[in-house]
C-alpha cells in the first residue's frame, strides 16, 4: 500500500516538474493557456488514479479508453481505404512516364491480330 503510494507522489512530482519546465521553454504565450488546459486534464487523471484503484474502476476506465482508441483508429482506416479505392495510380507519375502508357496503348491498338497462317508449297 505504501510502495503504491509513494509510487503516486513520485510520479505527480515528476509530472509537474516536466510540465514546468514545458512551460518555461515555451518563447511565446500563444499556447502557454492551451498547455495549461491539457496539463490540468492528465493531472485530474493523475489525481484520481488512487480512486480509480480502491473502487476497483481502473481496468473499466482504461478498457473504454482503448476501446473508443480502437474505434477512432478503424475509423481512420476505413477513411484512407475509401480513398485509396478511387485513386488511380496514373495521377501519380510524372507525364512522361504517362506519355509512354499513352504510346503503348497506341500501339496495341494500331496492331494486326494475324491468326494462323499456313504456308502451302
């Protein structure tokens, strides 16, 4: 109990040194307010890590965590394929490489088809 409590307070100190330090190095205020914002929320999480433990709520929360990071990551997947599906791999070479496909089918299409041919004597 107290090895797990020690492991707590280690990691929230850790924590808010590393998230200090961020917001130090940061040359601007344009996103010190949304690293602020950010760093509360992992720190709430952080704070109700113990909670989660006692009540015995920690192996819920995270299964739903990865569950719904399944669900957007098959979403995303399922977005790429559509549009791979459509895409012709033509649109993507350069022109001249495109220009010789263009020649080719040309040629096959100027071709006579010969069909056997027997020489009599």
């Amino acid at each position: 109990m107290f090895e797990f409590l020690y492991e707590w307070i280690q990691n929230l100190a850790f924590y808010l040194v590393i998230i200090t330090a961020v917001l130090q190095i940061l040359p601007g205020k344009n996103y010190k307010r949304y690293i602020q914002f950010f760093s509360g929320m992992v720190m709430i999480l952080l704070m109700l890590t113990p909670v989660l433990k006692l009540t015995g709520k920690e192996d819920t929360f995270y299964s739903l965590y990865h569950s719904k990071e399944y669900e957007m990551e098959k979403e995303e997947i399922e977005r790429q394929k559509d549009y791979l599906k459509d895409l012709d791999i033509l649109d993507f070479l350069p022109e001249e490489y495109q220009e010789g496909t263009d020649h080719e089918e040309e040629e096959s299409q100027n071709k006579v088809e010969v069909e056997d041919i027997q020489v009599g004597q």
